[in-house]
C-alpha cells in the first residue's frame, strides 16, 4: 500500500521512513521545503503525483513556548495544515494517520486521560493541537487521531539527547518534579503506526477515531532525567553527580504545561491488538543508539 509521510524530516517521521524503508514498504516522504501543508495547493499536488493510498501525517509546530510567541504560525501549522491534507485525502478517498498530543488536555484530572475526556489545553500549542483534531474529524470520516506524549528519539532535539548533553557538561541538573507523564520512543510510535497502517489494509472496515499511544508507566521529568543519566554512565564518563528536583514554580516558561498529562492506552490494544513497551526498556535503546553512534552529541 503506498503512503505518503507529511513530516518525514521530524523525529518521527525519520523513524517512519527508517522502519517502512527496512520492511520495504512503498512509502514517500516530504517536509519543508519541498512541501508547506498550510499551502493546500502543494498538498493536492503531492497527493495526484503520489498518488498513495495512505497519508500520515506528523508534520507539526511543535515548540511550546515558542507557539505563545507566534500564535498564528502554530495554528497554521497544526490547525490549518491537517484540515487541508483531511480535505484533500477525503476528495480522493485516502484514509488519514493525524498525531496529535497530550497537551490538548490541561493536566487537572489526576489520572490517566481516556479518548473521551473532554479536551482543555491551557497554552496555544495545546490549542492548536486540539483544533487541528477537530479540523480532520470534520473534513474526513476515514481517520485514526493518535495522541502521544513526551516524544524522544535518536533524531532531531528532544529531552533525552538534552539531558546526555548536559550530563557530559554539569555537575548539577535540575528538572522538574511536579509533572508527570509518560515518556514515548519515537521507534515504538512509528512501529505502532506502521502497525495500525497494515491493519487498515487487511480490513474491510477499520474503528475510525481517535487512540492514545504513549510508553508504559507514569513518571515525572527529574525521574525521567535520573534514568537518562543514570544509563549514560554505562558507555561515557558523566561529570553530573547531582540531578536536583525542583518545583514547576521554580522553572518559568512563556505558557504553563499540564501538571499530569498521562494516557490510558487501553483502547488501542483492545480495538488494534497494540500493547504500549515500558518506558525503561524503550529508552535503554534510544540511549544505547545515541551514545554507540556519532549521533550521541546529542543536540544535532
């Protein structure tokens, strides 16, 4: 089945062009500058030349603090951007992957957030997310919306190579301890999506909607720099001897981020056969990956 990638140059999507490349799937991917997809021209273009009979999308603005400070370019992005390639997969019958996040929701609820719970995210970044989903589910019925949380990989920055950077650099760390959330292996995701792509081509009917996918255990962000330290001294020497919990209150940003902001991923296993890999082993790899390789200075 031939699928078009929006977004392959991001960190998931090098990981979606890796493994479909490695399982010699018929995939194309695009990303700036060879296609904008707030330019719904380009997109029909792509589309007619591609001619695919998948699309997944996981181009995104995904700059948290920097979407408080451009707030139209992020709504053009992750609002305007998926409703043009819905309307353009639905004027030819495409089936459409959309990620989204878990920043749609505020982070009050206090335990893991189902598919169901009402939407409320407290910053434009979350905001656009959340329009962006309503913008496919209204331009096309044949969609999977799946959410994720704390996304890392080998590729691109992230929170991961941040913190091994850092742990070659400082004696001290200090992370947030107050927030809590679910950690999620760029590898694992794109596994999960190619997944649920061969699923939608085996059946007759798919269960359209919108799922949840993150790694398995809630943790908080020092927690989760603890266990990236702590595994970085198996292959370099580290000169952090201190990673130093500290309070949200005590780490302004330009936009508040919710508090606990976990997913319960019972929904795609029971409608997909997916089961989520623990956080631990998934970021064992990742870890291993980067530091084995000239990938491990980390910002890249």
């Amino acid at each position: 089945m031939k699928t078009l990638i929006f977004g392959a140059a991001g960190q998931l999507g090098y990981e979606l062009m890796r493994r479909g490349e490695a399982l010699n799937l018929a995939i194309q991917g695009v990303d700036l500058p060879q296609i904008d997809i707030t330019e719904m021209a380009q997109i029909i273009k792509i589309v007619a030349d591609c001619r695919p009979l998948l699309v997944i999308n996981a181009a995104a603005y995904t700059n948290v603090d920097g979407a408080e400070s451009e707030p139209e370019l992020a709504m053009a992005i992750n609002r305007d951007g998926p409703a043009n390639i819905a309307r353009v997969c639905a004027e030819n019958k495409i089936p459409l992957i959309h990620i989204s996040t878990d920043y749609v929701f505020d982070g009050k609820k206090g335990s893991s957030y189902c598919e169901t719970d009402p939407v409320s995210p407290i910053g434009v970044y979350g905001r656009s997310k959340a329009e962006g989903e309503s913008a496919v589910r209204s331009e096309l019925n044949e969609h999977i919306i799946l959410r994720t949380a704390w996304l890392y990989g080998s590729h691109g920055h992230n929170f991961v190579k941040t913190i091994l950077k850092l742990a070659c650099e400082k004696e001290e760390i200090r992370v947030v301890s107050d927030q809590y959330g679910s950690p999620t292996s760029a590898a694992d995701l794109a596994e999960t999506i190619l997944s649920i792509s061969n699923i939608i081509r085996q059946r007759t009917a798919t269960d359209w909607g919108t799922y949840h996918y993150c790694g398995r255990g809630i943790i908080s962000w020092y927690e989760f720099a603890l266990a990236i330290v702590d595994m970085c001294r198996y292959k370099r020497d580290v000169k952090t001897e201190r990673v130093e919990p500290i309070k949200t209150a005590d780490y302004p940003t330009k936009v508040k981020r919710p508090p606990y902001s976990a997913l319960d991923c019972s929904l795609i296993n029971k409608h997909f056969g997916i089961s989520t890999k623990t956080w631990q082993n998934s970021l064992a790899i990742t870890v291993h990956e980067l530091l084995s390789s000239s990938a491990a200075k980390p910002e890249d």
